[in-house]
C-alpha cells in the first residue's frame, strides 16, 4: 500500500467513526487541513447522507478549493440549495472552464444569477466559453492567455511578465498575437529565458503550430494532444481569433472520461453514475437497461420455444443449448470490444475493414473448429450420442463465425448510423448470437432427428 | 469528420492504392513527408504485410522519428530482425524511459550488444531505468533534469541555461539539490522569469512538493498527477537522491493503458492486442479465453442435467430458463464494473464496504421485484400457468440478489488474493450467476410441480 492510500484509509476511518459519535470538530479539523484533492476524494468515498454533513463542515476557503476536485455528480447535489449569494461567492474562482460545465448543470435561474454576480472581465470570458458545447475545444478551453506582439523584443516580454507578477499555472507558451488578435504562433518560454535580450519574439516564435478550432470535438482534441505530447494548445475561433488556451489537465480529463464512458458503457452504465449515490436513484437508472436486457432475453426464448417438440423428445437438447448461445456472446463481445477500441483510435478506415472482417471471421471460423471437436466430443461421450456430436460442434462453428462478423460489423454500422457502439453494441450483439445460437443449434437437430425418426 | 481524419484517411487511401500498383516511390515521398506520428499511425493502420514493406520505404530520420509513435507491440514486430548495429543507430535518440521499454522486450543478446554499442554517459542513464520494473515511477522516468543549488541566485541560474543552450521538452521547474544531490525542491521557471535577478534559488523554490519514490506504482503516480494536476515531478530513490523526473505526457500514456487494460481485459483480451495482427498469432491468444468459458458453461450444463426429469415433464421451462441467467448476468456486471471503477479510483475503502454492499443488494433486490413481476405475468399468461409465473418471478429475485452480491464481493476477494478482478472478474460472475440462476428456476419448479403432481 502507498503512503497516499495509507493516509486516505486513515483519514476515512478517523471521519468515520467521529462522526458516528457526533464529534464533528475532529472530523471539521481533518478536513479543512487537507490538501483539497484529498478532503474531496474523502467526500466522494463517503454515502450521501454523510457527504452532505462533511460539505457543512468544510470552511469557506476549504470549500472553494475542495469544489475543483469533486466530480461532476455529487458536486451539483451538494451545490443545488445553496443560496445563490453563497454560490457566487464560492464558485467564482474555479477555472473559467470548470466554472462553464458547472453552471451548464445548474437549474437556468441559478446560472443567470450567479452571471449577474459576476464582475464584468469574468462574465464576459465565462459567457466565451460557454457559446461552444461541453465537448468542444471551446468548452474545454481557459481564457487565461498571456499574448505577445511579435514585434516587441525580449527585454520587453520579460518586463512585461515581471510587471503580471502572476503567471498562471501550466504556461508553457507565451501566445503571439497580430493587431487583430489572430494567432500567429507561440514563444515557448525556455526561449525567452535562454536568448539574448535584444531577440525579438518574431525571430523566436515557433509558428508552424497549429491552433485548435473551437468548434473541434474533445476527443479529436485529445489524440492530438497524445500524439504530439503538448502541454497546451492555442484555441481560435472561426476567424482566427485567439480565444483561449487548453492545458493538459483538462484534456486528461477528458480522456478518463472517455476511458470511463466505454467501460462503464459495455454494462449500461453512465460514466457519472455515483457508486455511493442513494439506491432510488440506481434503481431507476439501472432498470432501463434490465428492461431491454429483458426483451432481448424473450426474443431468445421466442426462438426456443420453435422447437418444443424437439426439446420435449431428446431433453439433453435442453442441457447444452445454453453452451452455444454462451460461446457466441464471449467470441463475439472479443470482436467488438476490440473493434470499438480500434475506432477510438482512429485505426478502423474505408481501406483497411475489409481486411479486419476477413480477418475476424478467420479467427472465428479457427476457434470454432478446435472448440467445436472439443465440446462435439463431450457432448456425444456425455449423453452416448454421437449424432448430437456432430449437431453442437457444427452450430458451434456456425455461430462463432456469425459473432466475430456481427462483432465487426455492428460498430462500424452503428457509428454510421450515429450510435454509440460503447453502449449500445452489447446488447444487440448478445442477441444476435443468443438467437443464431439457439436456431443453429435446436434448427440442425430438429432436422437431423426428424430424419433419424423417420 | 475532422480535418486530421481527412488527411490519415486520404494518406491511407493513396498508400494503399500505391501499395496495390506496386509504385512504391510514391508511398516513399507521403511517408517520408509525414510528421513522424502520422507516419506511424498509418503503419498501424496497415495490416502486417503492408507495415513491412512501409517501415523499409521509411528513410533513417524518418524511422528514429516514427519509430517513437509506435506501439509497443508493432515496434518490437519491425525491429526485431534488424542487425544489431543499425538497430544501435536507430534508437539511441529515443528518450531514456522509451529506450528501456524497448530494450527489455527484445531478446537478451540484442540488449547488451545495444548497451555495449552507447556512449557511457548513456548507458548509465539507460542502467538507472532499466533498474527499476516498467510500472514503476523509476521504469517511467527520464534521467534529462535540469539541477540547481540553493545558494545561487537567478542571475547564475539564467547564465547557466544559456550555457546549457538546450532545456528538454516539457521542463516547467528546475530541480533545486544539495551537495549529495538529494532532493530539496523545485524551481518553477516562470519564477526565475520574473523574479529580480538578485533572488536567491533558496528563497523562491518550492519546498513543500513531494518527490515520488522510484518504487511508486505507476497507477498511483497516474492518481497523483491527476488529482494535482502536475506537468512533471522528481522521482527519488530510497535515500532522497534526485534520479529523475516524470513527465506527464508518460502518465498519458500510463492513463490510456490502464483503460485499455480494464477495458480490453473484461473482454478477456490484452491492452496490447494487435488490431491488425496476423490471423494465427489472434486464434491461439483468444482460444485461451474461449476454452475457459466452454469450462463454464459445461458447469452450468452440469446444472441443468439434474433436472431432466423436470424439464422432460415441462418443456416451458427450457424456453424460460435462459432468461433467468441472462438477467443475472447484466444485473451482476453493472455491479461489477462500477465497483471495478470504484476500486481503481481508490474509492473503496474498509469503512465504506458495508454501505457499498447494502447499496447493491438493496438495488437488486429492488430491480429483482420489479422485472419478476414483468416477467412472471408474462410467463404465466404466454404459458397459461399462473404457477410457472411464481416460480420465475421468485428466481428472478433469488438471482439478481446473488448477482449484486457476487458482482461487489468478487472483485474484492479477487483483489485481496491478487487477482485481477478487470480480467478474471466476469467469468466467475457469469458462472455464479448461470448456476443460480439455473438452479433457483429449476429447483423451485421442482419442488412445486413434484407437490402438485404428488
């Protein structure tokens, strides 16, 4: 265990059980002492009920800072009753960008009036960021720039900053600007510390960098930044205007959520959803998905009950359905989890599907044959019947071959059609291999029994 | 679709015409002229006969350059028949963390001739990395930092990058160190920049940052990168030595890989599994996974068996039993996966395992009543047979209880014995949930036509 986790046990425990004793200045004591990140990784951990008590135990300062690390979720629960001068007051040093998404989530009357409090500098940047969606370099973006002309020299740029007093925080760049405050380029700030005085920042600007559109998506935006390892990002605006900067922590962010949003995704979950959040409200999310899952599964038994005559003469057939439809759905999900995470990655193009299909039934196709004499020879030494050998091994090929092609295919048409495979695509490839499953395995020996019969 | 998708899916389409027609100087000039991460997202692209004939077109810049783009996997597939010298050449310009990923992949031989083939001063750096396990603080860090004493003044400091001429990419602080190189602080470079010259290094660094401890795991290095937003941070050794620093676009990559693991594994595949792989080397990886599964669902067939007799009476029951599972299953992995997710993020603690545990099974039970009461009027009207719409509904519940139960506990008896519950954890639950839920169905159908036959 590592000293963080260490600290963190000890400081849940100690919150723990005084609060369970009702000794709330200890626990106000722990709290308002620890580092932000960590009195809201102690609250997050927390059920609502306490969460709610520990928030009330926080000071003003505390509050502000703990408020920039708490997730999306729980931080709207513990903000929505709040006056809206207390509001005001404590979220108006977060960071533009933060500040935008929290108040997208806040009813519409809050984020007018916390507008309003706004002094005017901070309005209008808030409102900049807020014109473009969530998932937009525009709404990823900070108004925090500090620009340069590219006429003046480095003496000046370095009188300048001394005079700022302030840098913010994560400032590679210095961002260079024309009169008309359209990005030009950028001077690393290494330059400006090792070149001669009398430089001037044309001479040392970098400008084959591309600034980003802010109308481009969150995840075009973080690739970019993995690809090229950048710390920050000049963001323009449809005429070229310099409008801000995005920095690496936010675009983190954003591809943890997108990590979080596929895995929790192949379950039907939301990305958001609140371990500790109360049971009604888990219940109600998670039934939806139960519910679909519910209807899939009676499309399956629809199929079944096709060959009851069949099942009511030979009940092994009852006994080994289940391996089939099972095998497909594993062989299947394999295909298209790795095809949905090659999409993400940008690998999956008009020139290469045709390869990845051929591919991915070959696969299925060979897995299919070695399980289908494996479990083909089980089953005819299990019930002394070589003929239902011969029946699950060949529906076993068969539907291992149909998974990989389903696997394959039903992300690349659900992205056409603008669904997302990362939430959609397990269920109905589940379906697809339960029914395939089911038919070729109960279908072929309807047939061949039929036959033997007669 | 995005103007760097547009150019990768263009450059794919006019390599892979070109690749067809046999007019290689064409590819030679695109590749060539490529920024080195396009170039290597277009050889991953490209199936493994293609990636050959591409990685030879590449002239020598151009391979150093995408050579640092490439995935592990598909390097170490390109490198590993080059003679040793050529090999030595290549790859000597990669950074120090990068270098000894690489070397520890390929065969041992190549290995000491390539740290035989470097300058000293390299060799010790790539010793001191290679030292330490890949998913370590110590197995991510680059020797490239910049030292400086406290007792200097900023006039001296700024003499010396001058001197240096070159500061490594992504440097936001200097690493302040005493006479024995032991790590006492970090100097942030906007400081040096608006500080008066006068100002002693003592004076403006940083004390109260924590150096990482080169044994740290690099998911925890990932967690406080996160939860600080940092840019870099000093790594040090048992006793405080500087050895190092991490940069954060490295913790991007340990972030992405993480998901990719928790992703892929739940799938049973491998975060480094080769989209574009041959069909061979896919079959024997996931065969493994495959068999497993067949094992599985030769216990759950097992449960089945032991009740011939019943489902030779009542057919229905064959057609309805699958659902019973297949409820478990998805109620089971929601579960699962958000304590997964849970787990990872350090949320799950000894204090709040009980509130988490209720949590679920409350929910289940909740979802349980509610679908047992959808699909047992649905039974029992389908089947005409109001008894068969107790005995699922009463199944229903059993199973969604156990699947809450078992999809919270597994992954923590799984992480308490070692076991990583992201790639083992839903093959047990499956198997939990098929044999409950067969055996509940079965059982109690049973028992209650067994006593109305009786």
């Amino acid at each position: 265990m590592t000293a963080e986790q260490t600290r963190h046990r000890r400081n849940l425990k100690t919150v723990n059980r005084a609060l369970a004793s009702g000794t709330f200045s200890e626990v106000r004591q722990v709290l308002n002492n620890l580092p932000g990140a960590e009195a809201a990784h102690l609250i997050e951990s927390s059920p609502p009920r306490e969460r709610e008590i520990l928030w009330q135990l926080l000071n003003q300062e505390q509050e502000t800072e703990v408020l920039q690390y708490l997730g999306e979720e729980v931080r709207v629960e513990l903000l929505r009753d709040l006056p809206t001068e207390e509001l005001v007051e404590l979220i108006e040093d977060l960071d533009t960008d933060d500040l935008a998404d929290l108040l997208q989530e806040l009813p519409e009357q809050v984020t007018s009036r916390v507008l309003a409090g706004l002094d005017a500098q901070n309005r209008e940047r808030l409102e900049q960021v807020m014109n473009y969606p969530e998932d937009t370099a525009g709404g990823l973006m900070n108004t925090d720039v500090i620009t340069v002309r590219p006429e003046i020299t480095f003496s000046v740029v370095q009188r300048y900053l001394r005079r700022l007093g302030d840098i913010p925080k994560t400032t590679d760049n210095l961002l260079v600007v024309n009169r008309k405050n359209q990005f030009v380029g950028v001077l690393p700030l290494t330059r400006v510390l090792i070149s001669d005085p009398g430089t001037s920042v044309r001479e040392a600007m970098i400008t084959d960098v591309e600034a980003i559109p802010a109308t481009q998506d969150a995840h075009e935006v973080a690739k970019l930044f993995e690809r090229l390892d950048l710390v920050t990002a000049p963001v323009v605006d449809d005429n070229g205007m310099l409008v801000g900067r995005i920095t690496i922590d936010d675009v983190v962010d954003v591809i943890m959520e997108e990590a979080e949003h596929s895995l929790m995704g192949m379950a039907g979950l939301d990305e958001d959803e609140d371990t500790f959040g109360s049971v009604w409200h888990t219940v109600r999310r998670r039934a939806l998905w139960l519910g679909i899952n519910l209807l899939t599964a009676l499309a399956a038994s629809a199929v079944i009950s096709l060959f009851e005559d069949t099942l009511e003469k030979v009940v092994a057939l009852a006994v080994l359905m289940p391996i089939v439809a099972s095998m497909g759905g594993i062989a299947g999900s394999q295909t298209l989890t790795l095809v949905i995470r090659a999409m993400a990655l940008g690998q999956v193009q008009a020139g290469n599907t045709r390869y990845l299909l051929t591919k991915e039934l070959a696969v299925g196709a060979l897995n299919g044959l070695l399980w289908a004499l494996v479990i083909g020879a089980t089953a005819a030494l299990w019930f002394d019947d070589p003929s239902l050998g011969v029946i699950i091994g060949c529906a076993m090929i068969l539907n291992l071959v149909v998974a990989a092609g389903a696997g394959a295919l039903i992300p690349m048409v659900m992205k056409r059609m603008g669904i997302d495979p990362a939430l959609a695509g397990s269920v109905v490839l589940t379906t697809v291999t339960d029914i395939v499953g089911f038919m070729a395995f109960l279908g072929l020996a309807t047939l061949l029994y039929a036959n033997l019969v007669v």
